[in-house]
C-alpha cells in the first residue's frame, strides 16, 4: 500500500533533481553567453578604434567587415563595402594585384607582408602596406574546398585532392568537394 506513495515521492525527488540541474545549467548558458557578448563587443570596439584602415573577407574575396579607418580611407560607409570585392571597389589593374595575393595566401596559410598603391578615391595613388592571415575554421568544409580549388588552378593536384577530401570529411553531403574530387 505504500509502494505507490514511495513511487510518486521518488519521482518527485527525481523532478525536483532534474530542474535543479536545469536551473543550474541555464545559469551557467547566461554567464557564458554574457562573457561571450562582452569579449565581441570588445573586440568591435578596439577593431573599429584602430586608425589603420583593416578588413576581413570570407574565402570568395568579400568583404565581411570594415573597420572606421578603412571607411575613412576609401570615403565609403560599411554598408557600402560589405559584401563587395576588391574588383568591385579598386581599378581592375590593382585588383588583379590584391585578389592574387588573396589567392597566394589561401593557397599557402600563415602570414602575408606585401607592398602595393591603392588608389583612394580623389584618385590619389598611396603606397600602401598589407599585412594580412589567413583563419580557416577547421570545421568549416567550403574553406577546403576553395583552397583545393586554388591548389588545383596553381597545378598542385596533391594538395587540391586533400583539401576536397577533408571537406568531404567535415561535410559528406558537400557535392561541390566531389564533384572537384572527380
């Protein structure tokens, strides 16, 4: 006759248990997810406070992001650069120059120092020196497949099938990385 009571205070035990573990990690999601919103919008803050003109693109060439100095430079708002290549924002003599080296430094990784003129928009030719890196997330199956694609252009066939191979790996529903594969 007890056995039913018995039951029910278990499993009230057992709920009671469960949504404090529940409560607990939820805390825990909070605090991570404010120290995370805290470092991005420290990282904007000092990104957009830095003079120095600077970028980042995705691995097609297109601007991500812009800082201030970099808006300032080419008398242009974000919006108006974001999403944009070089050929869309440079004369196609000094695009070919940017975009190759862009190719260079996916092809190889790491680091890139070079020295080039950028026309700004007065027309005015400035010399100019970049300093760029290259961050491929390693979980991320179309970088792979991009940087094959510029192995294979550049007659590194070796290094192209290994790139479409671990984009295969990440994502084996990526048809592009097989079809290059072929």
């Amino acid at each position: 006759h007890n056995l039913p009571i018995v039951g029910a205070v278990v499993a009230l035990a057992l709920v009671s248990a469960l949504a404090a573990l529940l409560l607990q990690r939820n805390r825990l999601l909070r605090h991570q997810t404010d120290a995370l919103s805290k470092t991005m919008r420290f990282n904007e803050t000092l990104f957009q406070s830095i003079p120095t003109p600077l970028f980042y693109k995705d691995v097609d060439g297109r601007y991500l992001g812009v800082n201030k100095g970099f808006e300032d430079f080419f008398g242009a708002e974000s919006s108006d650069l974001v999403g944009k290549t070089v050929y869309d924002i440079s004369p196609p003599e000094l695009a070919e120059i940017y975009a190759g080296q862009d190719r260079d430094l996916l092809q190889q990784g790491g680091q890139q120092h070079y020295e080039t003129q950028v026309r700004r928009p007065s027309g005015e030719l400035r010399d100019v020196v970049f300093d760029k890196a290259v961050f491929i997330d390693p979980k991320y199956a179309r970088a792979y497949h991009m940087r094959g694609l510029v192995h294979e252009k550049q007659g590194d066939d070796q290094a192209a099938l290994a790139d479409f191979n671990r984009a295969i790996d990440l994502n084996p529903e990526y048809g592009a990385a097989f079809y290059s594969r072929a």
